[in-house]
C-alpha cells in the first residue's frame, strides 16, 4: 500500500475530518448543526433573488431537527439526538449551517453566536457562508472567535466557472471568493471549501478542474466536495424537466471523487464526500440515499487503484513515494 500518514483506518485513504478531530481533541466529537435563522444576500434582494437554483425552501438545514426553536433549544435536542448513538460523547462543535450564517450586522451575529458557543461542552465552532458576506468587522469577530474555540468558516463556492456560477444563480465571482479566503487567512483561520460534482453543463474534467483550481489558488485547511441533490420545490427541477441538467451515475461520481482525492493535498481536511438529502424532497439521484454504499464504494475504488489522496498532489506535482 501507498504509504498516507493522516489515517488510522486502512480502509481510508484519504484526511477525514472524524480523523482531524480525534487528533484535535483525543476522541469522538458531535458537530451539532443549528439554524441562526439568517436569511441569503441572493435571495432577499441584497445581490439577487430566488436563491440558488438547486437550494429548497429551507436551504441546507433540511435535517435539522427544530429549526424554528430558540437556539440553545436547538442544540440541546440535536444533542439529545446523537446522544441516543453515541451516549459518552461530551465535546461538541455548533454548526451554524442553514443559509448564510454571516448575512446580517455584527452585533446580530455576536448575539446569537453567543446563546450557544458557551454551552457545556462547545470546543468549537463551524459557520457556514458566502464568501461575500464577510465585511470587515466580521471578520474581526470570526478573528475574536478563533482565539477562543477551534473555528472552521465553510465558505460555499460550488464551482469556480463563471458561466455555471451565472446559471445557478450564484450572485458572487471567483474573485470574490478568493478575496474572501485571503481576510480570513490574514486572521489564521480555517477555511473549509464546499464544490459541488453535478452541476449544469460541467463535464467530468471541469469538476476535476474545480478542485485544481481551488487548491492552486486559494490557501484553505478543508474542503467538502457534494453530489448535487436535484429537490423538489427548486428552481434547477426545470433545467432537469428541459433536458439541461443530467443526474450523475453513481460510477462516475465516486471515480471522479477519487480523482479529486489524488489532486489535493493530503494534509488538507476531507470534511466531507456526500451530502445528505431528505427522501420525501430528493428527485434524484435515489442512489445518493445509500449514503455508507458511495462511502464504501470510494474506500473500494481508492484501494483498487492502490492510490492515496495527494498522490497526485497538484502544488508539487509529485507522486508520494512509498
């Protein structure tokens, strides 16, 4: 086997982030995700309307489990929750996922942030984002927070070409993303990157060349590579209905995936691989919903290619030797 020292299962082959905590923090950690009930600069007019295309009505936080509840009654349920699974974990990071978690003054953000980061427990936080929504005194406060919890700022990219942006109804150029990386780089904090494999019009080589990019141009810690989930009640359903958008086949996302993995540099956080949809929204692909069988069909891939992520790591462009 090609030797990876970011792993202490040998069936994973590349960084993942229940890896990256247990080195962090010596065990098993809950990421709890709430909703900060913020809204979305392209969806209440700020830069656009509607949203992205393939975002529902409830944005990303589909599964969490009271979303309408004051926030430190949201995480006590999701915490409830996980415990009913893994009843000794004590250590928690809040995750602020649903919609933009930036998109308002900083004095809301400081408010409600703070309801739940000094919960028993809570070592670190995780906010999710838009590269655009990151004004300096923001920023500052993120800044504030990394010295005190173990922060990671998920900024949604999706892709870095200009005209599937446009398509999607993204609102925000590459540019823009990458002068958000560089403020939130300048204060050491960590960036996680979300891509998305599937969207309108990109090729198999263009979602290679997504993460080529991101990784050349762009100084992040983590990143999270998604299957596009085409929902009901989303603008996309008619791209698919008009014949413009074609769902991936499991075969070519988990052989892209692994082609990804060799790209990025194996010291960089796999955050995540696949993504979660709620089967009663999800048109398609339905095999998206066997989520542990796409984990292990990577596993299964990276091992028949006896390959490692970073093996084809593209800021040296060297193979790493056994």
């Amino acid at each position: 086997m090609v030797e990876f020292i970011y792993t202490e299962d040998p069936n994973k082959r590349y960084h993942t982030w229940n890896y990256a905590l247990r080195k962090q923090f010596g065990g098993k950690i809950f990421k709890v995700p709430l909703d900060g009930g913020f809204d979305c600069p392209n969806r209440d007019g700020t830069v656009a309307k509607g949203g992205c295309t393939f975002c529902s009505v409830s944005g990303s936080g589909d599964m969490i489990v009271a979303p309408s509840e004051p926030l430190p009654i949201q995480f006590q349920k999701e915490v409830h929750m996980m415990h009913k699974k893994w009843p000794q974990v004590n250590q928690y990071i809040v995750y602020f996922q649903n919609f933009t978690n930036t998109h308002a003054p900083v004095e809301v953000i400081r408010h409600r942030f703070e309801q739940v980061v000094n919960e028993r427990g809570v070592v670190g936080i995780s906010v999710g984002t838009r590269p655009d929504c990151l004004p300096d005194d923001v920023v500052e406060y993120l800044a504030e927070l990394n010295q005190r919890y173990y922060l990671w700022v998920e900024l949604g990219l999706q892709t870095t070409y200009e005209h599937t942006s446009n398509t999607i109804n993204r609102a925000h150029d590459y540019q823009t993303y990458l002068n958000g990386v560089a403020k939130l780089r300048k204060h050491n904090i960590r960036v996680c990157t979300h891509l998305i494999n599937g969207l309108p019009g990109e090729s198999l080589e263009m979602m290679r060349e997504n993460v080529r990019r991101t990784i050349l141009d762009s100084d992040i810690q983590g990143i999270k590579l998604h299957l596009l989930h085409l929902m009901t009640n989303t603008r996309m359903l008619r791209d698919y209905h008009e014949g413009r958008l074609q769902l991936m086949t499991r075969n070519d996302y988990v052989n892209v995936i692994c082609d990804q993995l060799e790209m990025i540099p194996p010291e960089i956080v796999i955050h995540r691989l696949t993504g979660d949809a709620p089967t009663d929204a999800l048109v398609g692909p339905m095999w998206s919903l066997k989520k542990w069988e796409v984990l292990n069909a990577i596993d299964n891939e990276m091992k028949r290619r006896n390959s490692v992520q970073g093996i084809y790591n593209v800021r040296n462009s060297q193979e790493v030797h056994t």
